[in-house]
C-alpha cells in the first residue's frame, strides 16, 4: 500500500536535498583536474590527453585544430582537445588557477611579453632549455626578434613564438599611383623622414574625404607604435648605448611627437583609435585611409576585403626608408603544473613549428613565420621585405610596472597628440613618471 | 501515582515537541543553506577579503602574500594623480548625469500619467533601453551613432540640419568625451526611472487633486505643492540608484573611450579595475574600492536627509 508523504515529511526531504546538493556543488571543478593519462619521457610512444587553448582569433588565424588532429593521426595514443582562451588571453587568465597548482590547460597559445611576464613573475611556467632548441629547433633557426619575445631576466626562455608580426605600413597602391609615390617597379617609394611623411599625408588626404595617414594609437598599440617610431627613425629604442631605458629625450623622440602632433593638427591622420582599436582598420577597409602603421598583418586582411574583384589596391610598405622597425610575436608555454610538458613540447615542434601551419597562416592572415626556413616559397612578392624587416627587428623590452608606464604613456602620448601639450612637455611628463615607477627588465 | 504518570507524559510530550522543533529547525536551515552559502561565498567573504586587502600592499603577480601597511594604501591611492582624475571625472559625469537623469524622468512619468492616447506604446518605448545590455548599448553608441565618420549623429547635423561644424569624433575629444557618456547613460537609465516615478505618481489620491481644485491651485501649483511632495519616497528611491549609478559609472567608459582620450573619462570605478586586473594591486584597488562605497554611503544618506519627512 502506498504510504502518503505528509506536507512536512515533503519539506524535510526537499531542504536535505537541496542542502546535500549545495555542499557536493562547492567541490572543486571537474575541469581543473589533471587528466589520468600523461606522456612517457621517451618519445617515439607519445600516449595521454594534451589541452591546447588559444585565444579565439588565433583558432581562426592558425590552422590549430587542423594541426591537432594531424598530431593525433601521428600519434595513436594521444588526444588532442583544442578549446578558446576564456577572455583575450591576458594574464588574468590562468593566473589564479595556476598559482593554485591547477590547471585545464597544458599549452597556451597567444599573448605578447607583458602578457607572459605575469606568469614568469608567479614562476608558474616551464623553462624551454637548451634541449629544446636543438637540431632543426636550435635558436639560430628562429627569427632573433620574435624569440626574444619569450626571452626573460637572465637569458630564460619561458616561451617560444608561435607567429610574428612586424611593424609597417599598409598603403592603398591606386593612390599612391595617383599621387605619382610608386616607384617604377610600381611599389611605394617609402619615405625618408617624418618631414615627407608630411608631405605624404598632405598629398593622400582629401579634406572630409579621406586621410593620408592613419597610426594606431589605441590602448592596443601606443607603447609599440612610440618604440616603432623610435626605432625606425633612431634606430634604437634606449636612450643610449648599453641602457635599458627607453628613450624619452632625445631629439628623435622629440621629432617623432612633434610628427604625430603635426599631422593630426593638419586633419591628416584621425583620432578614433584613442577610444576604439579597431578604427583604423575598419576606416582603411572602407576606403577612408590612404596609409596605415600598424602591425604588418593587416595588409593581407585589407587586402581580402579591397582587392575581392581582383584589382591590386594593397600593398605593404617600409615605414622608413632602409629604416629596421619593430618586431614581436605571440607566444606559446606550458605550465609548471601540467602533468604533460614533454606531449606538449613535442606538440609544439611537431606541428606548431611546422612549415604547413606557419605557412598557412602567412598565405591566409599575414602571420609571419617565425622559424626562418618557414619564409622560404611564401606567396607575396612583399614578404621579402617583411622578412628583412623581420629578420633586424628590434624587439620591445618589458617592464616590471610595464603595465603601469603603458597607461601614463597612452595619456601623456593622447594629450601631445591632441595638441594640449608639447613634444617637449610630454617628454618631461614621461620622464618624471618613469623615475617613480620600477622599470627594472623582467 | 496518577500525579506521577501524568508529569511522564507532559515531559514526553514536551520532549517530542522539542525534537519536533529541532527536526523544523533543521529543515528551515537547510532551505536556507544554499542562499547562506551564496551570501557568504560571494558577497561576504570578498568584502571582508577586500576590506583586509585595503590594509595591505600587495602585488598579485610578484608578492607571495599581502603585506599589512595599514591606513598607508588608503593614502596612496587619496594621493594617486590618477585618483584624484577619476574622482573628479567621476563628479563631473555625478553633476552632470545625476540631476538630468532626475528631471528628465520625472518629466517622462509626468507625461506618461497623463490620459492620453498612445500612451502604452509610449511607456513601452521608454522602458525598452532598460531591457538593452548597458555594454551593447556602449558598442551600438560608439560604431552607429557617436562615430565620427559612420555616425547617425553626425549625419543628422552636417546632412540633414546643415551643421557641418557642429560635426565632430565625440569620443576622441576629450571635451566631448564625457558630455557623450552622460548622454549615452541618460538614454539607458531615464525609462527605469520614469517607471518608478510613474508609480509614485498613480499612488497618489485623486482626492488630493480635487480638494486643490477646489481651493482653487492652477497647475503649476498642484504640481508643486500637491504631486511633489508626494513623491517623497520616489525621490528617495531614485535618488539612491542615481547616486549609485552615477559614482559607480563604469561600464560606458570601459566599453566606449577606455578611460580616454587622455584620462577624459577615467572614472572612479574604472581606476579600481585598473589597479586589479591591469597593475594586479590589490591592495590599491580594494582601498579605491572601499573609498567609492564610502562615497555612495555619505551621498545616499544626505539624499535620505533631504528627502525625509512625512506624506502631505
């Protein structure tokens, strides 16, 4: 016979439920576990699941998945999960998993210097040592800028490049032509000084039409774009011989403010970086931009967007005559608490070094190999040149309070720009902010 | 014997009335359980966390713990030239924002509690922003209407009304940058108000009106001294959430300037997630952070103040 459950009994079952379910929901999260299964030292017999995540723009500007399954196929004993960072990739991230000896990740793909620097701070990454760069993965087979991107104090490599980019300039070839600024080959003729970079803005823009020139000066690009102007009209990025400190004295950096000051004085270049990044890119897709400095890689995007009727509009061009630019990478490391670091490295000289991954992204985004014999057939007449670019790069150096200069920069930098102060003002305002700030090299 | 048994009784009685009492009790708590074990986990524990913190120096990404400083951190943030920006940025966006937001939403409710036709589509209307993510209604505002050279804004002035120099980029100068998040605030925010307003104003006694009538009040008059001072408790009400929404105005200058141009934007919330997730100082941004609620708890209870006392 049925037994009738009375109101109360109801009540106390459903509250020891729901007690009984809260607490077993505060254990911790399945994801973070390790996985049962880790790979032998020895290779030839990888077996045990590896957990890549990549920052979202990399899973579509980098065949991952397409070389994860590749490495299964080499590889029977092994799975490969390829999963989206959960935000940019910044060091947010993983930071507090990680310091918790916990993670759901064994390679990380993406993030720049500054970005890698939280981790190597918290000493939460594997060092890549010298029996990793051996044989075809020695560290004269990599581009030297884009390696030193993972390179920190004392010469330790806690990440490798995945791929590269360097600073450049994508100009609209039609109006170059039009301008009479290609050369007989019909390539741009790259300026030789800010003063016919002037000169150059001038003539490209048309007033309420379109400007000559466009900078990125968003919060994305500030630090790079002053260390880019720097290097290329200096050549060098310290203030002198032998310091780690960049320069915010010298003549050239007073010159290069003064430039940037002028041209956006004159409504030759726009503003819309300072408050969206993407402005600049958007604005040379839609034909507002003759010219654009900025990472090199988006003169193929542009060109997928101005060139779809098969006309050449796009080109890339030097930002300086014979000038070296800036050069740095996005990067790839393991951490000290996955229980996979040899799958992973295996992984990465496999497949993440390979010529077809580092190659497709060139042919598709512009993504610069960043192992030298990876160059080597790539389609666009224009990648020799990124490539000697590349090749004497100068790469950025990375501050312990780099995040707090990367703010006082970008608002000292925005009121020079706008005119509400001078080139020599502004350099004054740098200087005395970078002397309170700990600007030692990490 | 019989005195005996029936004392037994009354203390099995009250034993098994007790057990009853504590199986209820168990009951009831462990109902309670998860939203205790919310409160604590996620409201509690970090503001205590966060309180402690703002008595400390700590570098997340290169200290191994906090180290106690005292009131020091409270000092150094109070003396941070960013602070002192942010602060009176965000009393700017305050000033502005803040008194708008008010008399425009009571304007609103004023005419939304009138008998007219249409009026249901018009409330709808006015809600609608509310329901629009506030960082959606960021990017929908930057890209289609505040943009210099897409946006509707400048379209409307330079194409239709022939104010070509009225056109300008409103985010990227500094002396626009912050008149536009106001406005941008004011779009999302006015209809929730209105709404609150507008239900102070239908709890008010028609009986009030007609024996203002009678002693003969125009208008104006029945708005001042009838409808006014009846909306006491909406004022209160409205009062806190602006005060709140306006010192705590984060999310527009996130999504939209990122703080800029040059600082025009930086807020005293925004300084806070600054100092969290770009610097990792913790203890900084948790003193920035208390210093804010302080604010709002000084604000809310001098708007309490001013709108204490009892319906007309």
């Amino acid at each position: 016979m049925a037994q009738r459950m009375s109101r109360r009994e109801f009540l106390r079952i459903t509250g020891m439920a729901a007690g009984a379910i809260t607490l077993a929901a505060c254990g911790a999260p399945k994801a973070a576990e390790a996985p049962a299964t880790s790979a032998p030292a020895g290779a030839g017999e990888l077996t045990g699941t590896l957990r890549v995540s990549a920052q979202s723009w990399i899973i579509k500007k980098w065949p991952v998945e397409e070389v994860a399954k590749k490495f299964m196929e080499d590889h029977q004993g092994v799975t490969v999960e390829v999963s989206p960072a959960p935000s940019k990739g910044e060091g947010e991230s993983y930071l507090v998993q990680w310091s918790q000896g916990r993670t759901n990740v064994d390679v990380a793909l993406g993030g720049s210097k500054s970005d890698v620097a939280a981790y190597v701070g918290q000493d939460l990454l594997v060092e890549f040592g010298d029996d990793f760069f051996t044989g075809d993965f020695a560290r004269d087979q990599f581009i030297e800028a884009f390696l030193k991107e993972g390179e920190f104090e004392g010469g330790k490599q806690y990440a490798v490049p995945l791929l590269g980019e360097v600073m450049y300039t994508t100009v609209r070839r039609d109006w170059y032509e039009e301008a009479g600024l290609l050369d007989a080959d019909g390539k741009p003729i790259p300026p030789k000084d800010w003063d016919q970079w002037k000169e150059y803005a001038k003539t490209l823009t048309i007033p309420g039409e379109r400007s000559g020139l466009a900078i990125s000066w968003g919060t994305n690009f500030m630090w790079q774009q002053y260390l880019t102007g720097l290097v290329v009209s200096k050549g060098s990025i310290y203030e002198s011989e032998g310091s780690t400190m960049v320069d915010f004295s010298s003549e050239y950096a007073e010159a290069l403010l003064q430039f940037w000051q002028d041209i956006v004085a004159a409504g030759y270049a726009p503003t819309g970086t300072f408050t969206d990044q993407n402005a600049n890119r958007n604005d040379f897709k839609s034909g507002l931009i003759a010219s654009m400095i900025t990472a090199h890689a988006r003169w193929p995007e542009a060109e997928q967007v101005l060139e779809e009727d098969g006309a050449d509009r796009v080109t890339a061009m030097p930002i300086l005559e014979g000038a070296s630019t800036l050069a740095y990478a996005h990067t790839i490391y393991i951490p000290k608490v996955s229980p996979v670091p040899d799958l992973a490295k295996a992984f990465i000289k496999e497949q993440l070094f390979s010529l077809y991954g580092q190659q497709w992204s060139a042919n598709n985004f512009g993504k610069l190999p960043t192992l030298k014999r990876n160059y080597a057939g790539l389609d666009a007449p224009e990648y020799q040149d990124i490539l000697a670019a590349a090749a004497k790069g100068v790469h950025e150096p990375n501050y312990k309070d780099q995040a707090e200069l990367n703010k006082v920069l970008q608002v000292e930098l925005e009121k020079c720009i706008t005119g509400a102060q001078t080139p020599k003002e502004t350099l004054a305002n740098l200087r005395d902010a970078a002397s309170k700030l700990d600007l030692s090299l990490v | 014997m019989g005195i005996h048994l029936a004392h037994l009784n009354e203390a099995g009685a009250k034993k098994r009335r007790s057990r009853r009492q504590v199986i209820e009790e168990i009951t009831a708590y462990a109902f309670l359980l998860p939203a205790l074990l919310f409160v604590f986990a996620f409201m509690l524990y970090p503001m205590l966390h966060s309180f402690l913190l703002s008595f400390t120096e700590y570098d997340f990404v290169y200290d191994k713990a906090p180290t106690f400083v005292g009131l020091r951190t409270y000092l150094e943030v109070l003396q941070d030239d960013f602070f002192q920006i942010s602060l009176k940025n965000t009393a700017y966006f305050a000033l502005g924002f803040f008194p708008l937001l008010v008399i425009i939403s009571l304007g609103i409710a004023l005419l939304l509690n009138l008998p007219l036709r249409g009026n249901t589509v018009v409330r709808t209307s006015v809600f609608l922003p509310v329901i629009v993510s506030l960082a959606l209604t960021g990017v929908m505002f930057q890209g289609m209407i505040l943009s210099g050279k897409f946006g509707l804004l400048n379209h409307i002035l330079g194409n239709v009304l022939g104010l070509k120099s009225w056109t300008r980029e409103w985010l990227t100068d500094p002396r626009t940058a912050m008149p536009a998040l106001i406005a941008v605030s004011l779009w999302k925010y006015v209809g929730f108000e209105a709404l609150i307003f507008l239900a102070g104003l239908q709890a008010i006694p028609e009986a009030l009106y007609d024996a203002a009538k009678v002693d003969g009040a125009n208008a104006w008059q029945r708005l001042v001294h009838v409808t006014l001072p009846n909306l006491r408790e909406s004022f209160t009400l409205v009062g806190i959430w602006g005060i709140i929404q306006s010192i705590k105005v984060f999310e527009q200058p996130f999504i939209m300037t990122q703080g800029g141009p040059a600082n025009s934007t930086l807020t005293l919330y925004y300084y806070t997630w600054i100092n969290a997730f770009d610097f990792f100082e913790m203890g900084k941004a948790s003193a920035s952070a208390y210093l804010i609620c302080f604010l709002i708890l000084v604000f809310s209870l001098v708007n309490m103040y001013l709108t204490r006392g009892e319906r007309v």
